[in-house]
C-alpha cells in the first residue's frame, strides 16, 4: 500500500510539472492586461494654478503618451504635451487651429491633438470616433450635433456645448463633475486614447462643498499604443 501511495504521489507531481513546463503564454498575464492609468491627487503647482489674467503659458499640461506633468516654461510650443488645464477644469488640446490662443504676441502652436467629449462612461467607449466623423475639435451639443470650432472643454450648457462638470449650488462657486463623461483623445503620436476625470478638488469627492481644495486632479486614462481605435478596456486592469 505504501509503495502505491508513493508512486501516486510521484505521478502527481510530475503532472504538475508538465503542466507548468507546457502552460502557454495566453495563460498568463500580460503586460497589455495592465492597461489605464490611474492619476490620483495630482497637484496643480501654485504658480500655474494661481492666475491673474489668462495666459497660455500657465496652463498645466500633461503628456498622455508619457504619462506624466511636463513642466510649463520652455515646453508650450512643443509637441511634447498633449492636453492642459486652465485653472484646474477647463481642458484644452495642444492642436495648430486652436483659435483660442490667437492672443497679441503668442507664438503659434505646434501641437496635432484631436480630442472630444463624449456621453458616455469610461468602460462604454470601445471604439474612438474616426476622424472622418468630423467631431473632433468642436463643440457637441446634447443631440451629438457637431457645431463650432472649440478645444476646451469645461462646464456642461457653455454655449449651448456638452461639458464634463455644472456649477455646484450653494458651495460658493465650486464644480461637480457630471456622470457618463469620457473623453477621446488622439495624441501627438497619433495613438488614440480615452480619459475619465474623477476629481478636480483633493480627495476628489462625489460632492464638493465650500472647503474643498481645487487645484487636484484625479483621473484615468487608456492609450492604444497599437495605433489602432479599440479603446475596448473590458478586460484590463488599472496600471497604478
């Protein structure tokens, strides 16, 4: 009995190493799987977000591609920064037409981003819009009607446009964001990806009150390195 234990036992085990020796690669995790980026808190430093009078060179920017801030001065006029933050809501694209930067004595910019705000959550959008659509870069209105130029996005109702936050009543002029909110974005690299803000005051909460401290962002995002529009992020997990 005992020696039909141990080659029982023996037999086991060299399945199990069979096993390990045969398990392909779809079995496994891959990199891909680990797939947006989860930004939480992030700080807009005092001497961008403090602005007295508009000026595009105080706007936070951030590099979808590298994931990461990219410092302000000597990086504006760069294709090195996909899209930025005015006063810690409005969202711009770094795009050539932007017709807002046409103030007295600004250079030109050299970005090629397309971007627009969609209704929809963030797990909805599977596929980017084509360009052929011609909705990027334009105001939408609640009907999905695409209107004039525009490459900020900020309050829901400006100009008759769909938003991504209201005003909050009774809170002394804060925001609240709005549900079913993504953004699609195409970046200077020409990849496609999809951004959910989730908070613009720290600790991102779901309702602000007069005592929440703007200026921090939290937000995800998905880039599709593969160059393709399948933002389908189904079956992906958060990288952070």
């Amino acid at each position: 009995m005992q020696t039909n234990f141990f080659k029982m036992l023996a037999l086991a085990m060299l399945a199990v190493v069979f096993h390990s020796c045969t398990q392909t690669d779809d079995d496994m995790p891959t990199q891909e799987e680990v797939a947006w980026t989860q930004v939480t808190d992030l700080q807009i430093p005092d001497e961008v977000a403090n602005i007295v009078g508009f000026s595009w060179e105080k706007l936070f920017l951030y590099s979808l591609e590298e994931g990461r801030p990219i410092p302000t001065k000597g990086e504006f006029y760069t294709e090195n920064w996909d899209i930025g933050f005015q006063e810690g809501k409005l969202v711009h694209v770094n795009n050539v037409p932007n017709t807002i930067t046409t103030i007295e004595g600004a250079a030109p910019m050299v970005g090629k981003v397309l971007g627009v705000l969609l209704i929809a959550n963030f797990d909805e959008v599977v596929l980017a819009p084509d360009p052929s659509e011609n909705i990027y870069n334009k105001m939408m209105s609640p009907q999905g009607v695409a209107d004039t130029t525009r490459q900020f996005y900020g309050w829901n109702g400006n100009l008759g446009n769909v938003g991504y936050l209201e005003m909050y009543p009774h809170t002394g002029g804060k925001y609240r964001l709005l549900p079913q909110r993504t953004f699609v974005f195409r970046t200077n690299k020409g990849n496609y990806a999809k951004l959910e803000m989730q908070g613009i005051y720290k600790g991102h909460p779901a309702v602000p009150t007069r005592e929440s401290e703007p200026n921090y962002l939290t937000f995800r995002y998905f880039v599709q390195k593969d160059g393709s529009r399948n933002l389908d992020t189904s079956k992906r997990t958060s990288s952070k």
